[in-house]
C-alpha cells in the first residue's frame, strides 16, 4: 500500500481536503459511495498531487499504509454511521476512522466508545473554514486518543491554516467527543459575532442614518484596530456590493430571513444541560428564527414604535465610535461565555481541554480567525485557571472604558426602537456579573414560598424554610 491517509466522502469538503493533502506532498486514496465523484476528482486534479482513487471500500483500504488513517468527510448523521458501519469490519486495530463532518458531540461519543472497543480509534475532528479552508488550510479540532493524534498530528498540521506567528492551527483537544464539541462551541461564537455585528450596521443605518456603502468604509476602519477580523472584512465587502441587476445595495435586495444549519442551536441546547449562560450565542440563534416568522413579523408590523429623527452627521460620527465601543465589548462577554462553556463541558467530559490552546488554533483558517484571538490566548498563557475573560486585567480595562459607550448605544437603541438583543444581553451579563446583590434571593423567597424549596442565609450555614402559611417562623432543614 502507498497512500498515507485516505478521504471518503469527496463532495465540497472531502474533495478540498484530500487535495490539501496532496497538494503537500502525501499520498492520499480518495473514495466516495458514487464513484462518478471520485474520477472527476482525479480527472480534475490528479496533476496536483499523488491520489489513489478506489472504487470499492475495499480497494480503499488495501491501499492505505498500517496504521490506516481513514478521513470521513459525509453527510453528518445517519451517512457517518452507514460508512462506519461499512469500513470498520475491514480495519485493523490501531487503525483510525476520523469523522471530519459537523457531528453532534454526543454521536461522536456513542461512536468513539462503540470503536474502542473493536481497538479502533475514532477521532471526532471539527474543521472549520468552509470550502476554501479545506483546500487552503482550515483550522482542525481532533478530539480522540492521544495516541492515535501521534499518528495523525502530523499530517493534520501540514494541512492546517498557520496562525500569523507560522504555528500550525491544530492540536490535539481531547478525548472522544473534545474535537466536535469545541468546533460546535465556534459555530455558536460565530453566530454571537455575526448577530453583534448585525446590530451594529442596523444602528449606524436606521439610528445615524448611514448608507451601506458609508457603513462598508467605517467597518473597514474598524477592521485596522482591535476588531481586525475575518468577519469584519467580510462585512465590508458584503455591504459595498452593489446588486448588478437593479444597482441597489445588495444588502438591500436579499430577504431578511436568516437561515441555520443547526450548530448554533446545539451550542445552546448543549449550554443549557450544561447550567452555563451563553446568551449571546442564545440571542443570536434567537435573533435568526424572529427574523424567519414571515407570519409574525406581518402580524405585529403595524404596532407602535418610537418617533425618532436621524442623528445630525456630527452626531452620526461620533456615534460609530459609541457603536463600535458597544461591539467590542459585547464580543469580549461572548466569547467570555463561549469559553466558560468549553471549561465546563471538559470539566464534566473529563477532557482536560487546554483552553489558551483552544484560542491560539482559531487565529487562523476558521471563520471566527481574529487577531483577538491572540489576545485571548495570552489571557490563558498568564493564567490558565482564568474563571472569565472578564478578569482578565487588560480585558477588564477595556471594557470598562467602554461601557459608557456601551451603555449610551443600548438606551439610543431603545429610545429608537432598533432591536439589539445581543448588545443588551451581553450589557446584562456583565452587568449581573459584577452586581454585589442579585434579585436572585427574592427567586429564592419565592421558590420557598410555594413550593418549601429552601434557601440558603448570607449570615450561617445550612439551608432554612420559612412556615409561610403558618407562624412564619423560620426551621433549619439541613
Ligand atoms: P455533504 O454534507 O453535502 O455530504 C455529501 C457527501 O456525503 C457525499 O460524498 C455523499 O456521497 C456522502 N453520503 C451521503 Br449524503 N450519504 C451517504 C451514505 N449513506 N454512505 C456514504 N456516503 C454518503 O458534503 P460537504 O458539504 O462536503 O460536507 C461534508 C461534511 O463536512 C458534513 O458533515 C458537513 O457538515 C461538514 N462541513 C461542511 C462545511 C462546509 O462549509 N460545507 C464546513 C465544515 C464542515 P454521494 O456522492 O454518493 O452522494
């Protein structure tokens, strides 16, 4: 056998994947349940590298070197368990499934521990950065064995995006699902800073008054400086695109309905069983299915809302700086969250996830790449039991310098009735983070007053129920 690593599933990203490989000089078997895809891929691009390509599961496995290192690039669901299902009776011990799909992390659990116990490493691996990533260099989040990331670390790093210091944007996260789950938890980021910056250009449009292509040049500005960002560049180009059939602002001729695949989603759900507050990435999913109730938004559009003139355009000026101090800030308790959310799922898991790492592989070839990132992994490198981003000296000084800014964007926002629940939410959070008392002691008088659930004393230890239908004296219970 020749080949190094094989790739089934050779749609977009499988296709893209297997010729990264080759393009950096390893021997890659290429397969796919239609066989048509795999010619046109040799056809297209056997000249870029060495492929092998096979026509049966079979033939795929016999052409791949001990121990076999097989990349799963289906459908996620039922198509990675019918290739499991399909490829594991012909491997060996030691070999390696990697299911690089966007799977749910529980299904790559069930999986992995199913494998483990035929002696096969299942490595439930995220891969972000699209179809360009894949071709050009995506960012990898191999969960699995330890030792199964001795064999493939390698081959994924010499694939991998490079972050601006030149390492490569892959480590090993963890065990079983650690991989898939923390790639979920990116997806989930990248809806919070999607959603943040959303509201921005609402605000700078319907508040200041600003056009798209006006908006397109102070993201621009914006991109120089601390929110240097893959999706702050992306934002500009998007809003300075003119639609070529009616010479309108492309923003202004796409339907107003934003669509998910569902990884958003999971991150929430996910933070729910987990008791973590992700509100940001729960805005944002939320944010998405408002704006896609056709019947709802009709229903209510003739409701009330404030009367408001546009800013004056001195006004307008020194609001994007008041915007873009509100952004910032919001990003840092999003992905304050997100990062709380990853400690809590490897603390539960027992997945030991090194969490600066986590920073330090997302600052290239993902959707979320950000020079930020660097800034987060260095947060981590000064202190790797950081309880929240936001005890971060440098990032509590930022945010503190902005929260007057932050504050004023919010109550305009509502003074001018332009919804911005992830601005608000993430205010909110820090706001409660920091409070001295939370109304959550009234919670409790009230949890114990209807159903004797009890509380807890700031004065003495132990837990107390108050005889509310009767002499209201209080009892200790425990
Ligand atoms: P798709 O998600 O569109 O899947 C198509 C591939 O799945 C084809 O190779 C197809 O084979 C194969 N397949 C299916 Br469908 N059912 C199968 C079965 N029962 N047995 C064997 N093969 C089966 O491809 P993609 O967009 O390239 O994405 C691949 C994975 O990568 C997905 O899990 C996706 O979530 C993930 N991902 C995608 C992106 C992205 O930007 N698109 C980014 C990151 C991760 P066929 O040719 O015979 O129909």
């Amino acid at each position: 056998p020749t080949a190094h690593i094989g790739v089934t599933g050779l749609a977009v990203m499988g296709s893209n994947l297997a010729r990264n490989f080759a393009r950096h000089g390893h021997t890659v078997a290429v397969h796919n349940r239609t066989t048509a895809r795999t010619k046109a891929l040799v056809d297209e691009h056997g000249h870029e590298g060495a492929f092998v390509p096979a026509e049966t599961a079979e033939e795929f496995v016999a052409a791949l070197q001990k121990p076999r290192r097989i990349i799963v690039m289906v459908k996620a669901g039922e198509a990675t368990d019918a290739v499991i299902d399909e490829f594991a009776p012909l491997l060996d011990e030691g070999d390696m499934i990697v299911d690089g799909g966007n799977a749910h992390f529980l299904d790559t659990r069930r999986r992995e521990k199913a494998l483990r116990e035929k002696g096969i490493h299942f490595v439930g691996t995220g891969i972000s950065g699209g179809e360009e990533g894949a071709l050009n260099g995506p960012a990898i989040m191999p969960g699995g064995s330890v030792e199964s990331y001795k064999a493939l670390g390698p081959l994924l790093e010499s694939i991998a995006a490079k972050a601006p210091d030149g390492s490569p944007c892959c480590t090993h996260i963890g065990p079983d699902a650690a991989g898939h789950f923390v790639k979920m938890v990116h997806n989930g980021i990248e809806y919070a800073d999607m959603q943040l910056i959303a509201e921005a250009y609402d605000l700078l449009r319907r508040v200041a008054g600003h056009s798209p292509a006006r908006i397109a040049e102070i993201f621009r500005s914006w991109n120089t400086g601390r929110l240097d960002s893959y999706l702050i560049e992306i934002t500009a180009e998007v809003l300075a695109h003119t639609d070529a059939a009616t010479g309108a602002p492309f923003v202004d001729i796409v339907a107003d309905e934003a669509e998910q695949k569902g990884t958003g989603r999971w991150t929430v759900q996910s933070a729910l069983d987990l008791g973590v507050p992700v509100s940001g990435i729960a805005e944002a999913v939320f944010a998405r299915s408002v704006s896609g109730h056709r019947d709802l938004r009709r229903a209510a559009s003739a409701l009330p809302g404030p009367r408001r003139e546009a800013l004056s355009p001195a006004e307008a000026e020194e609001f994007a700086a008041r915007v873009e101090a509100a952004l910032y800030a919001s990003k840092v308790v999003s992905y304050a969250q997100g990062w709380n959310m990853i400690g809590a799922a490897s603390a539960e898991y027992g997945w030991d996830i090194d969490l600066g790492a986590v920073s330090a592989i997302w600052r290239g070839g993902c959707i979320i790449r950000a020079a930020f990132l660097d800034r987060i992994r260095a947060a981590f490198a000064a202190d790797p039991q950081l309880p929240t981003l936001l005890a971060d000296e440098d990032f509590a000084d930022e945010v503190g310098t902005a929260q007057d800014a932050w504050r004023s964007v919010v109550s305009t926002a509502v003074a001018h009735g332009v919804p911005t629940p992830g601005f608000s939410a993430a205010l909110a959070y820090y706001d409660a983070l920091r409070a001295d008392r939370l109304p959550a002691a009234l919670t409790q008088g009230q949890r114990d007053f209807f159903g004797a659930h009890t509380y807890r004393r700031t004065d003495r230890a132990g837990s107390f129920h108050t005889l509310w239908s009767g002499d209201r004296d209080e009892e200790q219970t425990g």
